[in-house]
C-alpha cells in the first residue's frame, strides 16, 4: 500500500514500484494489462499528474507499452530488465551498507554468512 | 462538452471592500481546477461571478471566449453547485431534479437516477426535511448530471458524511473520464481532495498567490532536511515557506524549481529532499503572504 506518510520516497517512485513489485512476483506476467492511471487514481487517491509519471517512466523503460484505445500492458522482457535492475539496486541498498555495519561491528565475513544461513533457515 | 473561463483584469467591489482585485486567471477547458484559499480569501465572489450571479466592478468574465453575465446562451453552460438554503424548500427531491433537468441542456436523468441511489437519496422527501448531509448530495447529484461545460462545486461536500465525499469524488473522476468537462472545485478539505486537482488556484485576499498544474506543484514544493547548518547553506537565497528545528537537525520547507543537479548536490551532502503537501503548501504559502 502506498502511504505517503510513510516515507520521503517521492510517490511517483512509489507507484513505480508498486506495479514493478507485481510483474517481478508474477501477479502481472508479460502480455497482461497492467491497472490503469484511472484505476490507480482511485485506488491509491494519489494525483493523476503523479501516477502518470510513474507509469510514463516505466513506458519509456520498455517495461510496460500502450495500445491506443486499449490501455497499458507488461512488455515482454519486462521481468528479466526489471530483475536485472534490482540485483543491481540490492548491492547498493543491502549489501553495502551490510558490509560497512559488519565491519564497524567487528563481524567477520564466516560470521555474516552463519548469520544469514540462520535467517533464511528460519523463515524456510 | 467543456468550456474554458477566462478572466481579464478582474475587480469586485462591495461598497469599499475590494473582493477580488485585478484577477487575471485562464481555466484551461476538460481540466480539473482546484480553488483553494482561507476563509474570506475571494473564493465564492470568483465563482459567483463565473456564473454569471453578479457583474464584476471592472474586468471581463468569458465563458469560452464570451462574456458570460447577462448571456443567456453562456450562462446555461455554467453549473454553480453551493450550499443552497432549502429551509423554505418543500417540493420533494424528484421535483427538485426534474426542474433541473428542464434548465440544464445537458442534463442526463439517467446519470441522476443512479446517482441518488449511490447517495441513497429519499426522492419523496420534501428538500427541507433532508439532513444537511443529503440535502448536500442533492446538490451534488444535480451538479454532476447537469454536465454543465462548467461545473462549479463550492464546498459542495458540507455536512457529507465521509463515505458520500468519497462517491462524489469517485464520480467526479468516473464521470471526468467518460463526459469530460471543466470542473472548478473550491475546498477546505485540501489533504482529501488534493488528488482530484490537474490544476491548482490559490487565492488570498481577493488575488491570485499560485496558478500552477498540480505536477508542477509537486515538483517545486520540496523539504530539506539535515544538519542545521548545511540545511542553512544549501537553501540559502532559496524561497523558504517554514522552517523546523530538531535538536541539530532542521526541516526547512522550500518553494521552486530545484532540478536535477541540485537534488543531486543535496544527496552528496547527506541531505534529504522530502516532499511537501499541497495542504501544507497551501498554509505556510498564505501565512507568508499575509
């Protein structure tokens, strides 16, 4: 749920990644209409200037393309690009800063690894 | 069908309070214009006078290029929805929308049946026996089903309870989308209406402070949050709305074009760019020009 309360992130990022997060876990799969600027508008009460960028840079990124008169729907290849781009983002958003915290902690690199066997083990 | 408003020089005078004072304003046709302004700030004195219920002191009204006041052609193109007196008003709700209906050339009473179901109206209750609430969703109904090329609704939502606001804005984008038109929406409830607005009015004591799409609202109004003095430096010869102090941290709200490069500049510098809601906007805008 987007929740502009709840965070600094600019809300067209968050719609963005609102329909991202869907094709990434398959609740939209290639060929599927995605959700329309209407639907969105008022769904989420955010702006249409505001879900129209979102969407708009998520055209132009070759995720999604208009059929006129139709609506949007998911390009294919979208989930490759879109898995593509956030392995990239989880070095900069998880490991680094994971690697920095461990090492102003003292954690050694056998350590970090014991713990995420733990963590994954746990949520198995 | 929409039409587009256009004021020019505009001036209101009641006695010796000036109203309005030299208003300059164009409502782009098919858009969704937010009027948004403190009490007393002109609002309803605009609106009254795109519908044609007064002549302005000095300036012209247009109505898709005509003078509207006195033009009958023009005038039966502006819906005016505002908060009716209906204590006197005894015809029942379904004599009230067949009237309209005979006034209005593009009313659809169809579209007004469905809708008062959706408002659970009682269309055999005489008007004056309605609760403030539904005697509002009356009036909102026969805004909506007019299609007026102009429709104006001026706090239109008084004494709504919060799921009928929540139909009329829901139909407002429902029906925008199917039968677009000018809407004019003048509101109180800024954080609740804020995402209806394409674009956005704001007005204090009787002149236009900010005429802008809502995009470009969005983008400008941002805050800057960090160590005090680096927020300092960073939004210094900046327009600054507010500012907030935090032990060593400071918010300071700011209004303008930042661009990319400065947005970047700010991140370098462990800053962050925050946005800013157009209710706040709104408040600290008004507070600095008063």
């Amino acid at each position: 749920m987007v929740n502009p309360s709840d965070s600094a992130k600019p809300l067209f990022l968050q719609i963005r990644e609102l329909i991202e997060d869907q094709i990434v876990n398959d609740q939209l799969k290639e060929g599927d209409q995605a959700p329309s600027t209407n639907q969105l508008v008022n769904f989420y009460k955010i702006n249409h200037a505001t879900v129209s960028k979102g969407i708009t840079q998520l055209v132009d990124e070759g995720i999604l393309f208009k059929k006129r008169g139709i609506g949007m729907f998911v390009a294919e290849g979208a989930k490759k690009t879109l898995v593509q781009q956030r392995k990239k983002a989880f070095v900069e958003n998880y490991v680094t800063g994971l690697v920095q915290e461990a090492e102003k902690l003292g954690i050694t690199e056998a350590e970090i690894i014991e713990l995420i066997k733990s963590t994954k083990g746990r949520d198995a | 069908m929409a039409a587009s408003v256009q004021l020019n020089h505009v001036t209101l005078k009641f006695k010796k309070f000036e109203a309005l004072k030299d208003v300059s304003l164009t409502l782009e046709a098919g858009k969704i214009h937010g009027l948004i302004g403190r009490n007393g700030a002109g609002k309803t004195s605009l609106l009254s006078l795109i519908a044609a219920f007064r002549e302005p002191t000095s300036g012209e009204v247009l109505v898709d290029g005509a003078p509207v006041f006195e033009n009958p052609e023009k005038m039966e193109q502006v819906a005016f929805v505002y908060d009716k007196d209906y204590k006197e008003e005894t015809e029942k709700v379904k004599k009230l929308i067949s009237l309209a209906s005979h006034y209005r050339p593009h009313f659809d009473t169809e579209y007004a049946k469905q809708l008062i179901k959706r408002f659970k109206l009682p269309v055999n209750k005489p008007v004056n026996k309605l609760s403030k609430g539904m005697q509002s969703a009356l009036n909102v109904v026969i805004g909506l089903a007019s299609r007026a090329p102009v429709t104006i609704f001026d706090e239109a939502y008084l004494g709504m309870d919060a799921p009928s606001r929540e139909i009329f804005y829901k139909e407002i984008l429902q029906d925008q989308e199917d039968h677009p038109r000018t809407f004019i929406l003048s509101t109180h409830l800024v954080s609740e209406m804020d995402y209806l607005f394409d674009n956005v009015v704001i007005i204090d004591q009787g002149t236009v402070l900010l005429h802008e799409p809502y995009e470009t609202i969005e983008a400008h109004g941002v805050s800057v949050t960090g160590a005090a003095q680096e927020v300092d430096i960073f939004t210094a010869g900046m327009k600054q709305l507010n500012e907030q102090q935090l032990g060593g941290t400071k918010s300071v709200m700011i209004y303008g074009n930042l661009g990319d490069a400065k947005r970047q500049e700010a991140r370098a510098q462990g800053l962050e760019i925050g946005p800013v809601s157009l209710q706040d906007l709104f408040i600290h805008l008004t507070e600095e020009a008063n």
